[in-house]
C-alpha cells in the first residue's frame, strides 16, 4: 500500500520534482590511424583452419552470398561462366593471397596465415571467386567479389 502511495504522489507532482543528472567527463583514447588493420600492428598473427577465412577479410573480398545443401543444389548457384581454378594457383586480392593446393588453400595476410582445409575447389567468373567446400554433412558455396 505504502508503495501505491509513493507513486501515486509521485504521479500527482511530477512537474514540482526536478531531477539533476550530472556530466561526467571521460577521456576516450585516440583510435589509430592509418589503413585498415594498422591497429593490429602489435598484435599476435593469426593462424590455424579457417573455413571461413575469406568472409573474415573485407579489404580483400566481400562475400556477396552463401548457399547451403547438396551438390546437386550448390552447382545450381555458381554464377553463370564460372570455371573451375585449377591447382595449384595463387590468387590476389588486395594485400591477400590466396594459394590453392590440391583440395586445400592457404590465406596470407601479413603475417596472418589461415589454412581453409580439404574439401575446397574454387571457380572463377568475370572478377568474381567462388569457393565449393564440402564438409561431412553439407556442401557450402560463397560467392566474393574484390573489395572496392
């Protein structure tokens, strides 16, 4: 009941309570600047396997679509044109490098090294990169186009 009371006062002089809120000053620390990632200067490399390295890196490609399913329903969604890349091959895009051996590829970014690993073929239409990898329980196509 008292709480009702409290409110119910509260409600009636709402216009006579003036609530002060006091500034607070808080110094936010320069963001480096420079090209993308020059932030990253000190950190560690990264490594180890990565399916999904080239979606991670949008200053060299930019993925534009994912499709997810059988073989059957991925080779339906290759762009138009697309031939295969035969291995080995080393791609670039960017300060990226893409080295396909066998059914596995490399990504090189400084000294970033991500391994996308087997079972992984890429196709080539126009300026775009497909990448088919087949897991145990699926089959993954993404499409990438060069950054801008």
């Amino acid at each position: 009941m008292f709480a009702v009371a409290v409110t119910v006062a509260g409600w009636v002089n709402r216009d006579l309570i003036r609530i002060k809120i006091a500034s607070v000053y808080a110094p936010v620390p320069a963001k480096p600047g420079g090209p993308a990632g020059a932030g990253r200067a000190t950190a560690a490399p990264l490594s180890g396997d990565a399916p999904w390295a080239l979606s991670a890196l949008p200053e060299c490609l930019t993925q534009t679509s994912e499709s997810t399913g059988s073989w059957a329903y991925v080779r339906t969604h290759l762009p138009a044109g697309a031939v295969p890349i035969v291995p080995p091959a080393t791609l670039h895009y960017g300060d990226c490098s893409v080295t396909i051996t066998g059914d596995e590829a490399l990504v090189r970014r400084g000294n970033d090294r991500l391994r996308i690993p087997p079972r992984v073929q890429f196709y080539r239409a126009h300026d775009i990169l497909a990448m088919i990898r087949e897991t145990p329980h699926t089959v993954e196509l993404r499409i990438y186009e060069p950054a801008q």
